[in-house]
C-alpha cells in the first residue's frame, strides 16, 4: 500500500456518487472503475479489516448500506474515506483503488465465498469488538442452577 508504483496510472478525477453509493476513478491510463462503498468498506486496507498478517483478516458483514462520509486527500498517493458506520482508519493508494476497480468481480466472489464458508449473510451485523457470536450458558448465583 505504499504509494505508488513508478509509472503507474494515476486519477484525473474522484467522484462521489452518493445517492448510488458508488466513487467514481478515473485515471490517467483511461480506465474508469465505480467502486460501491461496500467493496471498499469490506476490503478496507485497514489493520482492522486486514489484521496485521496473512489470515488475520476480518470478514466484514452488514455493510450494504454504508455510506461514504468524508474523503480526505493523503499527500499526493492516497485518499483516506470515512464511512458511515464509523470507520476511518483505511488509506487507498492509488495503485489500492486501481486494483480494486480492475479486480471488483474477482474481489466480490471471494467475498461472497468467504462469507458462504462462514455461514453468515452479507446483511448480518457484526459483533462488537471483544463480544463472541457464540452463545455462551449463564449460570445465576452461587450454585449455578
């Protein structure tokens, strides 16, 4: 994610399409992506999406809906999005959003796989942090009965 790569395409414009919850690229190269804000919240390059190592990741879930809240320009290789749910803490490199605009298909099927594999929906709302989705048995008082 660090910056970008010598001659690569670079953007000519960044438009937020709100209403269709999509931001539009446009680089240099002519290529043109419609990015929906839940692919780029779900694969946030973020450590809290991404963890900090391979298979660390975290699947995210119940972000069809999220919108994109702010964009605010990083130097001159990134944008930084905040999201309705919160998040904020994702930086996508130019080379990160060109990747993502060439590989969205290939990117939602993994998504969809590895949401399949876990069982849930992509509508499923996450659990806080620290909170297990696992139910565990209560036991009242000292004999736990």
């Amino acid at each position: 994610m660090a910056g970008l790569k010598p001659g690569a395409p670079t953007p000519e414009s960044i438009t937020v399409h709100g209403q269709s919850r999509v931001l539009e690229v446009v680089f240099s190269d002519g290529a043109r992506f419609r990015l929906p804000f839940e692919l780029m919240r779900v694969y946030s390059p973020s450590a809290e999406v991404m963890g900090h190592g391979h298979g660390q990741e975290v699947l995210q879930t119940g972000k069809r809906e999220v919108i994109l809240s702010a964009l605010a320009p990083v130097g001159n290789y990134a944008v930084q999005p905040t999201f309705s749910d919160g998040h904020d803490s994702g930086i996508f490199s130019w080379d990160y959003l060109y990747e993502l605009g060439a590989r969205q298909a290939e990117l939602w099927a993994d998504y969809e796989a590895r949401l399949a594999a876990a069982g849930v929906d992509r509508d499923a709302s996450m659990a806080p942090k620290g909170v297990s989705k696992t139910k565990s048995k209560t036991t009242h008082g000292c004999g736990g009965h």
